[in-house]
C-alpha cells in the first residue's frame, strides 16, 4: 500500500488512539471493521495506538497465549496495542456481561495507560458497550485530544427493540451513558445515515458524521467460490446452499433459520449452513437436533482471510434480525455484496432499502418464517435472477471499497483536528 493511497496530501500525520473491547485476532464485525481502520491508518503515516481487552470473543474464554496475564503490549502491521485483563463472559444473562464490561472499564483506564499515552489528537471510543464512554472521556482529557464517539448499534434503543432484560441495568443509567458520551465528545460518528439522522434530531447539538462500513473488495470475491468447501459441507453439484456467517446471538434472531430448515426439510436440495459463535449458538445446535435438522450445518468460525471462501460459496445468504433496527447496517453485508451472493434481509434495517430497491435480493419482515421460506423458494425456482442478482452485488460492492472507508475517516479526523487548532489559534 503506498503511503500516499489515502490522499494525505500535506497534511500532518495525526495521533490517534482507538479504545474498544474487541480487536484481533478475535473475530466478528466490530473487531474487523476497527483492525482495518487502524492498519490503513497506520498504513498512511498516522501513528495509531489502541487499548483493547484480552481477547475472548465470541467464546467468552480468554485465547490461548493471553490467559492469566494482566497486561500485554504488541505491535501488530505498525499499530500499537495494549491488551487489559478483563472477566470475560459470553453469556446471555445480563449481570455476566456487566461484569465483563466493568472489569475492561477499570483495567483500559488503570492498565491500559500505564506509562503514559502522551498527546494524541483523537480518542476514538467504540460503542457499544456504552459504559466505555467513561474511560474513553477520561483518557480523552489526559491525552488533551478530541473525542469521538462511534456508534455501531445505536443503544440503548437497539437494546430495547429485541425486548433485551433491562433490570440489571437500569434504562435511565443507559440513557445517561447515551447522553454524556454524545455531549461531551467532540464528535459522534456513526455507520449509517439514518442512526445519525437519529442521533441529531435527539441531540440536535451534538455534531455528527458517518463513517460508514466496507469491505476488502481483495478477500470478498466472486471468484473464491469453492466446491470443495460446498462438498465437505454435504453440498451436492445441484444443490442450493442457503448460508449466514457471523455471530450467532440475541439480535440475530436465527431461530428463524432452523423454523425455515425444518419447514423446507422435504426438498433436498436445499442446504443450510451456520457458521461462526456466540452465546446462543449451543441453543441453536441443541434445538436442531432436537428437531432432526440434516439439512442444516454448524460450522465453527474461522479466521477473516478464509470468511471469504465461504461466503462466495453460498448461493443465498441470510442477514436476519430478531427486530426491525432502524439505522443499522450489518456489515456481512457489504462481505455479501463483494462476493457476488444474492441476501434475504430482514426489513427496518438500512439493508432492506438497499438491498431490495436495488435488485439484490429479498426483504422479509423480522422472525417471519412463511416470508423467509418463500423468498428462499423464490430463488431456487429462478437460478437465471440468481446469477443477475450475483453481478449486480459485486458492480455495487465496490462503492464500499474499505481504502474510500478510510480515506473517509481520515479527512474526518483531520477536519475536526483543524477546526480545533483554528479555534484555539
């Protein structure tokens, strides 16, 4: 990558430091979204610094290598990570998740600016979970540095829109989170439009921006289609591999997809497959036995470079959601779009508008197994509209090339930097 790919021009590089609880090599959305972000940044001249946890996602057990240490510090493709011991969990349960973001808020403040973090022109919070909003703004003052606040799901409304258990954590003290990250950073980024058009018409005060997702348009390709990989999924030459790949939790709602399987279990040529963790992937395997699921396979994660292999071998691909979520855009989709793979979305997400006026695939209402299966039998009847579908996802895919993410990303850090150097000089 040249240093000049991300149009720096004459500008000076900017220090930047990264505060989040997940980062590789765990693997998920978040994790990849931020460890591209920092290395490209890194990449382009910026000195680039992030605190993050022991990693442990999504297994909830702290990785082989990490376990028992309290602090650990690496330099990985020119950034700079600091890893905090944290007490993880992977639990549905709500108090075993507060303890885990609790015991990272402590450490990312006590540990993860052990020795000092100097000067950095922007602290860049990544939330959720909201309760990082505390060391984020503290760290932003000892490092006399604008703050920002990116929201990947707009919470607490997300929350409350899945009917998620609130009594351990009071609604009022999630607002109050909600509301003093938002007012006291500098500025507040968000992945799509309409969860920033929501953010200013609460907060009409507070400055916004996007910053939205993308992909590698490099390791999410058509051409990495592999039928070896279809045949040790049990996937015949014939046959039509309907696919999700991605965490498997509460907001994803893939009870639908085993309602779906067992409802389509008589044709055989439909074949599902699961792929990846998260606390309620054991549920899902545990209900699919249950019901006599062949048609379904769990696969375990794997590592980003090989999600792409996968993905290309799907003939259908699923994002669902256990509700509508207005704002949010699921960033298997952009991987989807690259590979050249049709999706069935679920409706009240920013996907839906894309996805369907475009010509891209299908949006179902969320947890409504008769839509989904007929949108399913609707693209196994019209293999021709598949391979339409296909082409038109990869032509629009490169709109979200991750180097225009970041160079992005980067005019916005500078601007903000320079509207503050203005101000004071």
């Amino acid at each position: 990558m040249e240093q000049s790919g991300h149009g720096m021009g004459q500008r000076r590089p900017l220090r930047i430091l990264f505060l989040t609880q997940n980062f590789p090599p765990e693997i998920g959305a978040k994790a990849a979204r931020l460890y591209e972000l920092a290395r490209r940044l890194a990449a382009s001249g910026h000195d680039v610094r992030v605190i993050t946890a022991m990693p442990n996602y999504p297994t909830g057990k702290v990785f082989e290598g990490f376990r028992g240490r309290m602090r650990v510090e690496e330099r990985i493709e020119g950034v700079q990570v600091v890893r905090t011991w944290l007490k993880p969990s992977n639990s549905v349960r709500t108090f075993p998740r507060l303890l885990s973001y609790l015991t990272f808020v402590v450490t990312s403040l006590l540990l993860g600016t052990q020795g000092g973090i100097g000067r950095r022109d922007i602290v860049f919070i990544e939330s959720p979970p909201l309760l990082l909003v505390l060391p984020g703004l503290l760290i932003g003052r000892m490092a006399k540095a604008r703050v920002v606040m990116n929201v990947s799901d707009v919470w607490p409304e997300a929350a409350l829109r899945i009917g998620l258990e609130m009594r351990r954590v009071p609604l009022w003290l999630l607002r109050c989170l909600e509301r003093l990250g938002y007012e006291k950073s500098d500025l507040v980024t968000a992945t799509t439009p309409k969860a920033s058009e929501s953010i200013a018409n609460r907060f009409p005060h507070v400055a916004t921006a996007v910053i939205p997702g993308g992909t590698d348009l490099e390791l999410f390709r058509p051409s990495r289609r592999s039928n070896a990989l279809r045949e040790s999924l049990g996937v015949g030459e014939g046959d039509f591999l309907v696919g999700y790949c991605g965490l498997h939790g509460l907001f994803q709602g893939l009870e639908v997809v085993l309602w779906a399987a067992e409802m389509l279990r008589d044709n055989p040529r439909i074949k599902f497959v699961l792929a990846g963790d998260g606390p309620s992937k054991r549920t899902l395997i545990e209900s699919a036995s249950a019901a006599g699921l062949e048609n379904v396979v769990f696969k375990a994660p794997l590592p980003r470079d090989q999600v792409g292999e996968l993905v290309a071998s799907f003939d259908l691909a699923l994002v669902p959601l256990a509700a509508e979520l207005p704002g949010t855009m699921p960033s298997k989709v952009y991987e989807t779009l690259a590979c050249g793979v049709p999706l069935i979305v679920c409706e009240g997400c920013e996907a839906a508008a894309l996805v369907s006026d475009l010509g891209l695939g299908r949006a179902v209402p969320p947890m409504d197994v008769d839509a989904l299966v007929d949108a399913i039998e609707e693209f196994l009847s019209d293999p021709a509209e598949v391979k339409r579908m296909g082409r038109n996802a990869r032509e629009l895919a490169r709109r979200y090339d991750l180097d225009d993410v970041v160079r992005r990303a980067e005019a916005t850090f500078s601007a903000l930097v320079d509207d503050t150097s203005n101000a004071v000089g």
